[in-house]
C-alpha cells in the first residue's frame, strides 16, 4: 500500500478551527460563489458527522467521489478499444498490463490529490503559482489541444453505442451533448457529482460480460499476475497503449482540481485514499472484465477488431445478444460519463491557467468563463462528431499522440511539486516515496518511447 507523508497532520481541532472561520466568514458576508463553497466543504461534513455521532463509513462518503470517478472515467471508449483489442489480438497473455497500470494509476492519482489538498489549487493553477504565468498557458494549450480530440471520441463513442440500436450519429450525440451541458451548468456540485456517480455504475456491466464470456479462470488468474513479455513488437505497442490509455493527462488534471473543489483537504486525505483506491481498481477489474471477454471470445474465434462497437457487434454470435447489449450499455454509460469529466477537466484547466474561478457551485456572475469553456468544447466536439462521413480517426490519433507527449511532463510537473516544501508543507513526498516516483516516471517513458517507434513506423498490424 502507498502512504502518504502528513496526511493526517492537521488534528481534530484544528479541523474545528478551519470550521469556525468558514463560520465566521459566512457570517460577516463574502462573495456568493465563496460562500457555496465552503458551506460544502469536507471539514464541515466531517464536524457535522462527528457532532451526529456517525461513523467512519459515514465520513468515507463525505469524501467519495473524485477518485471514483476520476478512475473509471479511463474506462472511456478509447480505453474500452484499447482493452478490447488487447484481449482479442493477444488473448491472455498480456493481461498483466492491466493490473500493472492500475498500481501506477493508483500511485499517481495519489499524488495528484495530495498535491490538490496541500495547496488548495488544481494542476494548471499550482504551475501557475509555482513556475508562472507562461508555463500555466502551455499546460492549458496542451490540454486543451489533447482533450478536444478526446472528447470527439467519447462523443463517437455515444454515437457507436446508439448505432447499434439503429440510432443515427446526428440524433444520439446533440441530444447527449444538451442533456450534459444541462446537468453540469444548472447542477448543483452535489447533484452533479451524484448524477455522475449514476452513470459510472454502468461500467459494472463489463464484469457480467467477463462472466458470461466464460474464460478460462485458471489461465485468466496467471496471466494478471505474471508477466509474460510480448513476442513482437505489436504487442509491445499494445502494452505502451494500455498503460497510455489508463494513464491519461485529462484524467490526472481532473482529478486534483475536482479534489479542490470538493474542498478536500490534507486532513481528509486518510479517507480520500481509500476513494482514489476503490476507484483506480474498479477501472483495472472493469478493463481486465473486458480484455477476458474478448480473449475468450473474439481471439478464441480469431475474429479482428478496429474499435469498442466492433467487438459488441462481434460478440452476438459469439456470446448471444445478450452480452451485446451489455457490451453496448457499459459502451453507452462509460461515453456518458467521460463526455462529461473530459471537458469538466479542460474547463477547470482553462479557468485556473487565467486565474477565473473554478468550480460546479452555480453562481454563472462568478463563473462566467468556467461553464462557457465546458458548453463551448461539448458544442464544438458534437458538432464535429455530426458531420457526415467526417473521418474522425485523423482527428483522436493526433490528440493520443499529444496526450502520449504530454503525459511524461505531467507525471514529472506532479513529481517535482509532490516534493516541493514551499507547495507541500508537511505533505511532500517521503524519500521512498520520491524515488518510487521516479522508476514509475521511467518505466511509462520507456513505453512512450517504443509507442512513438510504432508510430514513425507506421505498424498498422496493433489493429489489424
């Protein structure tokens, strides 16, 4: 288990303390943006639990919610593919991969949220501080340039799952794209946050597909636990890519600064661990789910797929209809869910790297930019998505390029803040912990590096 140095620095009465300035701040009258959000914060609802004589399940809750859905929101369409063509071109020789990066994803997530919690800013906006105004704008241009062409993608994501019940591209993702601009800018944070919790519990249909599929179990257990290296380079690719696709800049950028928004801080981040935990394993457990179902099916029948709607097409006659409306309902949800934390991440990137207020609180005089940044990449990505016989392959392939470059620099930008006193306090990084960092760091710049070999070499064979 990873611990984190200073967690639990702040004591009970300093946390009370905390709560009675917010009180006292409210009582002589502030901004009323300020106001929404620290009558949310955490330490009130941890002094309110305690004060009620409730438990430690009770107070785990106060602070459920961003490491769950800053994990399974990886579980998008692009990582649904990526997991879906591993399974069915590899089998079950490579599923160790998956395993492997949730302990990395589980790592990072961490650090991002300690980093959130210790300085009270997300990723852009403590760059900002600590490097300046001009590194803040390259991260939020990067992101931004990375994120739009993932957001078409789980937009085409919507659109593949509503193809698969005759729904046209044009109908499924405007009508999508309104209902989750509605739910984010007139949601409270609460409403919002339970809405999108909703919407990830159908990622669980994965698992009954893994079920349904019938694997064989003994082989399944030995290939997620012992690595067994690739005998060509393809499968070195698929192991960059899945390490890539669960490792993503948006999702680490998402979830520091929805962490500050849910006002966790360092006091918390005992509880706020097991979140990050529970929900960087669900998203291995649900990948895993479906690399089994489609090694035991679509690699079994050596049927080949390009994305997540052909291995649910591929699954009818394979493993009956049922586990294809499964396999398009998990499709349906995880687009869902992550058409909405992506452009909520470059929103909250955007508005922190020019210093404008972030956050779900609704308060549209303060938060003007904020929402107009979410509805502007919602409406610009649906739009792209519309466009008939528009190839959008160019489009995702250049920002998983973007995202492949700028994920190293994040992993670094968040290992030397972790570090970093002036930024930390007493919750920078152990020298354990730093050097645990490091390797990490390494090891996903190794596999960057042979993702960018495959690249210039233009291998077509990881898809085909």
């Amino acid at each position: 288990m990873i611990s984190l140095v200073g967690e639990d620095t702040m004591s009970a009465s300093s946390e009370n303390k905390t709560s009675s300035d917010r009180h006292n701040f409210i009582g002589v009258g502030g901004p009323i943006h300020v106001l929404a959000h620290y009558k949310r914060g955490i330490s009130l609802q941890f002094s309110r639990f305690r004060a009620a004589g409730v438990g430690a399940f009770a107070a785990f809750f106060a602070v459920l919610g961003p490491g769950l859905l800053a994990g399974l929101s990886d579980d998008d369409p692009a990582g649904i593919t990526t997991y879906s063509v591993l399974g069915t071109n590899h089998g079950y020789q490579l599923l160790w991969i998956i395993p492997a990066s949730t302990i990395l994803l589980i790592q990072f997530h961490l650090m991002a949220v300690r980093i959130g919690a210790a300085s009270g800013k997300g990723f852009v906006g403590v760059i900002r501080e600590r490097w300046g105004h001009g590194w803040g704008y390259f991260a939020v241009i990067g992101l931004l340039f990375a994120n739009f062409g993932t957001i078409c993608a789980e937009y085409a994501g919507i659109s593949a799952a509503g193809s698969l019940v005759g729904i046209p591209a044009w109908i499924s993702a405007p009508i999508s794209g309104v209902l989750i601009s509605i739910i984010v800018v007139m949601g409270s944070f609460h409403r919002v946050e339970r809405i999108l919790l909703i919407v990830s519990s159908t990622l669980a249909l994965y698992i009954i597909d893994g079920i349904l599929a019938e694997p064989d179990w003994p082989l399944v257990w030995h290939n997620s636990i012992v690595p067994h290296m690739p005998v060509d380079n393809v499968g070195w690719i698929a192991i960059a890519a899945t390490l890539g696709t669960t490792l993503a800049p948006w999702g680490l950028a998402f979830i520091q600064s929805y962490a500050v928004d849910k006002k966790i801080t360092v006091a918390n981040l005992r509880w706020e661990r097991v979140d990050v935990i529970i929900g960087s394993l669900l998203t291995g457990i649900i990948g895993l789910a479906i690399a089994v179902a489609c090694a035991a099916t679509l690699n079994r029948a050596g049927v080949h797929i390009n994305d997540a709607s052909d291995a649910a097409a591929a699954l009818r006659p394979l493993a009956g209809s049922f586990a294809t409306v499964l396999f398009g309902a998990g499709l349906l949800g995880a687009s869902l869910l992550a058409a909405a934390i992506v452009p909520l991440a470059t929103a909250y990137s955007i508005a922190e790297g020019i210093g404008a207020p972030a956050s779900l609180d609704l308060d549209s005089r303060h938060f003007q930019l904020f929402y107009a940044a979410f509805v502007g990449l919602t409406a610009a990505a649906v739009s792209v998505v519309s466009l008939p016989d528009l190839p959008l392959i160019p489009l995702i392939y250049t920002s998983q390029v973007v995202n492949a470059v700028l994920l190293p620099l994040h992993l670094i930008a968040l290992h030397l803040l972790a570090r970093d006193t002036s930024i930390m306090g007493d919750a920078k990084s152990s020298k354990a912990l730093v050097i645990v960092s490091l390797m990490s760091i390494a090891l996903v710049i190794a596999c960057i590096c042979a993702l960018a070999i495959s690249w210039l070499g233009a291998d077509s064979r990881f898809w085909n």
